[in-house]
C-alpha cells in the first residue's frame, strides 16, 4: 500500500469514529429529509431544486465543522511532528485529510439520493437537473473541503479553523454583491468568485466545463497552499 | 570557553551538523552548530531549558529546516534527499505524540506502513519491537488508557519498527518515575554499538549514565563536546561553561 492509501485509511478510521461525522450526518439528513418531504407534500412537483439549494447551505455551514480537527487536532497533540518526520511528502498528507473528509461528505450525498429515488418510483422527474445538482453538490464538496483542510493547516484552534472556514465561504458565496461597488473588469471577477452563481446553472441542469473549472481551480489552489502551509517550518 | 570545532569533528560520521543556524525572526534558537556523531554512540545534548536541543534534534529529523548550514544522516542531506534522510531515523518527541483513537498494535502497523514496511514486514517488526521494549501484552490496549511509562514504550517503539539507523530522543526520561527511568536508560544503553543514539536532557546525571559523548548547549551554542570517559567530573564541567 502507499503511503497515501495508509494515510487515507488512518483518515477514514479517524473520520467514521469521531461523533463529530455522526452529528453532522444525523443533522444533514434529518433536515434534509424534513425539507424534502415537506416540500413534496405541499408542492406534489417531483424535483429537487428545492432540496439542492438547502443542501449547499447546509455543506457550507456543516463542512468547516468535518474539516476542522484535519490539522489543528494533529497540531494540538503534536502528532503532526510524527507524520512529518515520517518519510512521506506533505503533499499526500494533505491530500489524505482531504479525501477522508470527502468521502464523508459523498456518503451523505449518496444518502441523501434515497430522495430521488422516491421521486423515480413514485413520479417522473425531469433527471437532468437531479444529475446536474448532484456534481454541482459534489464540486462545492470538493471545495469547501479544500478550503477546511487549508484553515485547519493554519491553526491548532479547532474553533479557529471552523470559523476561518465558514467565513472564507460566505465571503465566496456573497462575492458577486461586491460587483456593485467596484468598476470594471473587477465587477466581472467579483460575480465569477461567487459560489451560488456557478452552482445555480448545474441545478438548472444546464452543465459549464467553466462552472467545474471554477470549483476545481479553487479546490487545487486550495489544497496546494495547505501543502505550502505544512511544507513551509 | 573551549572551542567546540576540533572535537565536534570526526571521520566518517553518521550524523554530520555543519554550521547549522535556526533563527526564528531576529530570535537565534541555535547558532552556528557544528556537531559529528560516530556510528554506534549515545551521544547527550545537554544544556538549560531553551538551549537549542530541540531544535536542533527538530532539524536533524526533518521536521525544521536550517536558517543556514546543513544537516545529513548517513550520507544523506536532511533537506535535499529529505526522504532518504528521515527513512534512518528513528524520533521520539519529548511531549510523546501518539494517536490515542488507536490500539498500541494498530498505531505500530500504521507507523511501519508509513516507513515503507510492506504487510509481512511490518507484522514482524512489530513482533520484535513489542519484545523489545516490553509491549507484547499490551497490543490490544487503547493508547489512550496507557500510562506515561507504557506511553513511552509505544513512543519508543514506533521510532524503532523500521530498523533504523539513528534513534533520536528528545528529553526521554521526563515524567518517568525512578524505575522507567532505570529501564528506559537501560534500554539505551543496551541500542549503543548497534544503533546510534542521539538523545537531549536537561538532567546532569542522565547523560552521564547513558552517553558515551557529551554535547554542551547554552542559548543556541555549542560550548563543549566530550568524551565522556575523558570527564571525570561533569557537573564541574558543565558549571564552568555555564
């Protein structure tokens, strides 16, 4: 095995018994689930529009809380000095802290298909929306865990890490409202920052390789600044 | 104050320091250090806390870089074949970091695949450092439940399960009550001739038991390097340099 299956597999045992993954499971899916049964019994229509835009709310609000013992908890007990002294490269560190805590964040997505699923037996929903929603789910997980790893790198204050997080992806969902105080071209990069405006056209089921370009650009330069992070003693 | 150059050098050293500085901002934590160590010897870091030890010890396993100088490990430079380097050591932090969620068992596998060790390899190596530092009924204990001797065990444990060259410990006897202490310097001793030991302390009487070699720290300096069959008199020595 290499060095980063065994750094993934000790993120995953890490990961699936922390009661941290459970009670942000437990939330995501009850709301969710809540959210999803209400809307169809009130609005009898078979898509998931609805259900999608909650479900990027709660990722921003939920993943910081996934990722923030990424690094901060090795820091606070040291044990960021065993794996870096370890003849492993920092990149596959990193890499293994974000890929156990997307793994986690694709089981709920995967859970949480259970609700098309329902609309598939019981209605004839238009699938290309559902499908579209889905990656655009799986693109914003990639990013905000991106960015959880990299605040977590910054830190050994679990709290701190979370709260750098949420705020670093507030800002990105509210960056196109800053297009109506700066001129131009600024105004144009302010609303191409924004995380609901590249997420919206996947729901709408229209697919941009711009809009997945966006959320893996982020996502990359995020993890390499969280490799700089940790490289950088 | 004796100069540190002479006796610091040897040939064929397993462990070459050249000119090593860390500064942290305009704070010099070592200054200047040149440093050999044989292959087969303990040698002692000794000096007050805050005299550089740690980041020295930090630099050699990789963990810092050198502001300037540099640093290898049987040959290999700890910056620039970082791997080579950090595959012959063996590093056991002074605050004894060990991942508590695992099994004393599970946190040795880790550690060995982590080093390169494949599947069998690891299982065996595991086998014979639980002998060696007495840990064979306590694989299936969490780490968490452990005291700080059986934490000190594991620690130790995990920076031998890949055979290598050089043990490096940082202050390895802190905590320890009187009979940890006598084993874990026993055990020590019983590495040198097969392993190289390098190991800080702020204790007189640690290194004088256990090293073959003393090396003097005080505020990022080197003062002294001796042998320590050439000191009769260590805390004479140590209170003259400081």
């Amino acid at each position: 095995m290499s060095a980063l299956g065994v750094l993934l597999r000790k993120e995953l045992h890490a990961t699936f018994t922390s009661p941290i993954a459970y009670s942000v499971a437990a939330v995501f899916l009850l709301v969710t689930g809540y959210t999803f049964s209400l809307t169809l019994f009130f609005t009898k229509v078979a898509n998931l529009t609805y259900i999608f835009h909650q479900m990027y709310v709660l990722l921003i609000l939920l993943v910081p809380v996934l990722t923030m013992r990424a690094f901060a908890e090795e820091r606070r007990a040291d044990t960021l000095e065993l794996l870096l002294t370890a003849p492993v490269h920092e990149v596959w560190i990193v890499l293994a802290k974000f890929l156990a805590a997307l793994v986690l964040v694709t089981c709920l997505l995967v859970a949480s298909g259970a609700y098309a699923v329902v609309l598939g037996l019981y209605g004839e929903p238009d699938w290309a929306p559902i499908y579209g929603g889905y990656l655009a789910l799986f693109l914003l997980a990639c990013l905000l865990v991106s960015i959880g790893t990299l605040t977590s790198s910054l830190t050994e204050n679990q709290v701190v890490a979370a709260t750098c997080s949420l705020g670093t992806c507030l800002m990105l969902w509210f960056a196109d409202s800053a297009a109506y105080m700066v001129p131009a071209p600024l105004d144009a990069v302010a609303i191409n920052l924004s995380l609901i405006g590249h997420f919206t056209t996947f729901v709408s089921g229209s697919l941009f390789l711009s809009d997945a370009g966006y959320y893996l650009t982020l996502s990359l330069l995020a993890l390499f600044l969280a490799t700089r992070v940790v490289t950088d003693r | 104050m004796i100069d540190p150059t002479e006796p610091a050098r040897i040939d064929n050293p397993i462990v070459a320091i050249e000119g090593v500085s860390k500064l942290y901002g305009s704070v010099a934590a070592v200054r200047d250090v040149t440093l050999h160590v044989r292959r087969g010897e303990v040698l002692g870091l000794l000096g007050p806390n805050g005299s550089g030890k740690t980041t020295l010890l930090r630099m050699l396993t990789g963990y810092l870089s050198p502001t300037s100088g540099r640093l290898s490990v049987a040959g290999y430079d700890t910056e620039r074949q970082r791997m080579e380097a950090r595959r012959r050591i063996g590093y056991v932090p002074e605050s004894l970091p060990l991942y508590s969620h695992m099994r004393v068992g599970e946190f040795l596998r880790f550690m060995a695949r982590l080093r390169g060790l494949d599947s069998a390899a690891a299982e065996a190596a595991i086998a014979e450092v639980a002998g060696q530092v007495a840990l064979g009924d306590r694989l299936a204990a969490p780490i968490r439940t452990l005291s700080r001797g059986y934490r000190q065990r594991v620690a130790i444990g995990q920076a031998l399960v890949h055979r290598p060259d050089i043990l490096v410990l940082d202050e390895p006897t802190n905590g320890l009550d009187p009979r940890q202490i006598i084993e874990t310097r026993n055990f020590i001793r019983g590495l040198a001739g097969w392993r190289t030991v390098i190991m800080s302390s702020h204790i007189l009487g640690e290194v004088e038991k256990i090293a073959d070699r003393v090396a003097i720290l005080l505020q990022g300096r080197l003062l002294s390097v001796q042998a320590m069959a050439d000191t009769p008199d260590l805390e004479a020595l140590f209170l003259s340099l400081t």
